[in-house]
C-alpha cells in the first residue's frame, strides 16, 4: 500500500511547516506567560495595510515657465545660441574694464621658514557684456554658478601664489549675477599660498608687508584693463581677522601695468602690514636664555676646590644655550644676514661660555700658584736653614774658645736680612693664594652688570628702529 506524501506531511489539511510555526507561537506565549503572569497580552491583527509606489507625473515642458518663472527673465539657452565664450565683451573696440573687490576670511598660516602666506578670500570682478543684456526689469537675477562655463569670463590669476585652488563643497563655490544692461558679477571663494618676500634682519621685532597680486594671463592693456572697485575699501575683512604672532595693520591697494616679452598685461595687487607679537617669541627663547646666563653665575659661588660641580654647571649651560641657539636657527630660513634673536642668543652664549672659561682661569690661576707658593716655601725652608748655621758655629766657637774670623756685628747683619726675606716671601706667597679668590669676588659684579648693560644697549638699538 502506497502513500501520498502530502498526506504524511499534512494533518487536517495544514502543511507540516504551519504546524510548527504555530507550535512555536504557543510556546514562545505560555513562556511569556510564566515569566510575567501580570501581564496582558492584546494581539490586534493589521488590516487594509497597502504598499504604493510613489510615481511622480512627468513636469510639462511649460511648467516652470508659466507657474514660477515671471516673463521678463530671460531665457539664457536662447542667449547662448548665438553666444561666442571665446571672444571677450565688446571684441575688436576699446579695451574692457574689469573691477576688483574681495572680502578676506581667513590668513590660516604665515611661514618666516617658507617666506609665504596663506589666504582665503572671496573674489569678485564686475564687467559688462552687452550680449547678455535684457529688458523688462530693473532688478538684477542670481545665476546658477555652472552656467558660467558657457560665459565669457577674465582669466584672473595669482602671479605670486605657489598654490591655489577653488571649493568645491558642497558645489563649487562660485556666484553669477546679471543685471539688464549686461553687467555681470562673478563671485569665487579662493585659498591661495602666496609668497612674501620678508626682511628678517629685526626678527622677531621685525614688520612685514605682504602682498596678494592679480593679473590677466592671456589678455594685454589692448583688450582688458583691470581697477579696484571702490579704491582700499575694495578689500574688507582684514581688521576682524586673528592671525596667530601677528597682528594685521593697515592695508593700501594699487594698480598697475606689468611687461613681459609678450606684451603689457593689466596687473592689480593689495598689501597689508603685519607686526609680529612678540609674547611668544620672547617666552620660548628670550627668557629661557637670560635664566641660563643667571645660572652660570651660581659657580662663581662655589668653591674653586670642586671642580665637579663648577665645571658640570658650565658645561651644562653652554650645552642648553647651543640647544636654543640650534632651534632658533631650524625656525628660520638658512639666509646669510645676522637676526636680532641671533644676536640676543649668540649674546647669552658669550656670557655662559665666558663663565666656565672663567673657572678655568680661576683653576689654572689656582694651581700656578700653589706650584709657586710651594716653591717658595722650599727657598724659605733653605734660608732658615742657613740661618741656624751661623748659631750653630758660634756655639762651638765659644765652647772651642777659638774665632771664626766673623764680627758678631756682621753676624747679626745676615741674619737680620735672611729673616726679613723669609717674611717677605711669605707674605707674596699668602698674597698670591688671596688674589685667586678675588677673580671669583670680581666675577660676582662685572658678569652681571655687564650683561645687563648689554642687554639694555640691545633692546635700546632694536627698540629704536622698529
């Protein structure tokens, strides 16, 4: 006897994989149950639940025009039919006058080791081409920024910039606005690293002027002329800005005519005055190398019998001084005049340096002396020696009962000179010991005053010409 599997698998006509479904529902709801017998449990079964696609209708061709664009705007894609972006406005007549202005965001970073500057600016030029005037309104209109690859616009430039570029987030950053008689404005957000020819011979109580060029590449003074728009006040921003070590001054505008072996090109530039603070600077260098000058004086109040301890305080000076020497020159570019922070730091070496050398002469002095004091005190012990011969034999001349020939008055002579040189050379000798001690006492006084008038004599020079 054979049998339907479907009939194995299926009882009172259910499938065997409902069965299990619901075998599972039921334990899964009497676990429920057990675990939380206070709580009631409401099934409520999902009803007229639909899926839709959303499926928008298709826009007619006259919907933005008739709806949400008035009738004076123009239509641009007829404008641009017969539109050459290939030939600047009013091509074959006079030259076309193109203004400036800019708003500056930001100066992020100023290099003394790269001798650049980095700016963001907003970029404006206004001209007028006549191709894209209309009529029906006085008021101007804001064009989506991409329609400007099918515009004639100036090819403007950095000439003095390493890098640029524009941004691009979230679109690219650039503003288009038309007025009816053609006249255009052409808005751009630029990072620019320019360079700065800086003069660092006061650094870091030095000024610096640095400058932002813009020049036409490819057009003459025959087809394009470039002006600021409102004179200085055509630059704004630069009194609001934090700029770290420097303080942003003043800033004067020109414009200019610039000849290469092409031609004459129009040329505009602004420039702007920085002054460097000099907190900083004077904290991380200044301060750090007179407290290591003040400290190699503390030796000239040790002992000159410890040389450990006075010569591994000099040494260690001069080796911290050669470190901030060694920093100030890898924060600055390798260039072949003298700054006055090298001065200041080659100043402070000098007086360290000067203070262990003044150990070694105290030390040398020391032991040149003591050599001769020792000598001499052997040339005394000789004298007395020779004076004790004199007694001695007219001990025995008057025990012997006979003369030697000698006075007593001529006895007494060389004696009274024999002691009267034994005390001189003991005072020399004790003279000599006192002066070495003196080089210390001495030191005490002119290191410091000497430095200080120095230091005054710097800050005085420096101070002045600023």
């Amino acid at each position: 006897m054979t049998r339907d599997p479907s009939s194995v698998l299926s009882v009172s006509g259910y499938p065997h994989e409902h069965i299990m479904a619901s075998t599972d529902a039921s334990v899964l709801f009497l676990l429920l149950c057990f675990l939380y017998p206070y709580t009631s449990f409401q099934f409520t079964p999902v009803a007229n639940y639909t899926t839709t696609e959303w499926n928008p209708q298709p826009i007619p061709n006259n919907y933005l025009a008739t709806l949400y664009t008035p009738s004076w705007v123009p239509n641009m894609k007829k404008k641009l039919v017969n539109y050459n972006r290939n030939l600047r406005p009013g091509f074959g007549g006079p030259p076309l006058l193109v203004k400036m202005s800019l708003d500056v965001v930001s100066i992020d970073h100023i290099s003394a080791v790269d001798l650049d500057f980095t700016i963001c600016i907003l970029l404006r030029q206004y001209w007028k081409d006549e191709r894209l005037a209309f009529t029906g309104t006085n008021e101007s209109i804001s064009l989506d920024g991409r329609l400007v690859e099918y515009l004639w616009v100036p090819d403007t430039f950095f000439p003095n910039s390493k890098f640029s570029f524009l941004h691009n987030v979230t679109m690219a950053n650039r503003l288009l606005r038309l007025w009816p008689d053609g006249s255009i404005v052409y808005g751009q957000r630029v990072t620019v690293i320019a360079e700065c020819n800086m003069d660092l011979r006061k650094y870091p109580l030095d000024k610096q002027n640095c400058s932002l060029h813009l020049e036409s590449y490819g057009y003459t003074t025959d087809d394009m002329i470039y002006k600021w728009l409102k004179g200085d006040d055509s630059v704004r921003g630069l009194q609001n800005l934090q700029v770290a070590q420097f303080r942003v001054k003043n800033h004067r505008t020109k414009e200019m005519i610039v000849t290469y072996e092409t031609g004459a090109y129009p040329h505009v530039a602004f420039s702007f005055r920085l002054t460097r603070e000099v907190a900083y600077i004077f904290l991380q260098m200044y301060v750090p190398s007179t407290l290591l000058v003040m400290i190699s004086w503390v030796s000239f109040w040790i002992n000159k019998d410890s040389p450990p301890a006075r010569v591994s305080l000099g040494i260690t000076t001069v080796l911290a001084q050669t470190t901030f020497v060694t920093s100030a020159r890898a924060s600055l570019p390798k260039i072949s005049y003298i700054k006055a922070v090298d001065v200041y730091l080659l100043m402070c070496f000098f007086f360290v340096f000067a203070a262990l050398g003044e150990y070694a002469i105290v030390s040398f002095e020391s032991t040149r002396r003591k050599r001769k004091a020792a000598k001499k005190e052997k040339e005394i012990q000789e004298l007395q020696m020779t004076s004790t011969e004199p007694e001695e034999e007219q001990s025995w001349s008057t025990k012997e009962g006979s003369s030697s020939g000698i006075s007593e008055e001529t006895k007494a002579r060389r004696m009274a000179r024999i002691r009267a040189k034994v005390a001189r050379i003991q005072k020399v000798s004790l003279h000599d010991i006192e002066d070495v001690d003196n080089i210390d006492r001495y030191s005490r006084i002119i290191f410091p005053s000497t430095f200080v008038f120095c230091a005054v004599l710097y800050w005085t020079v420096y101070l002045l010409k600023m």
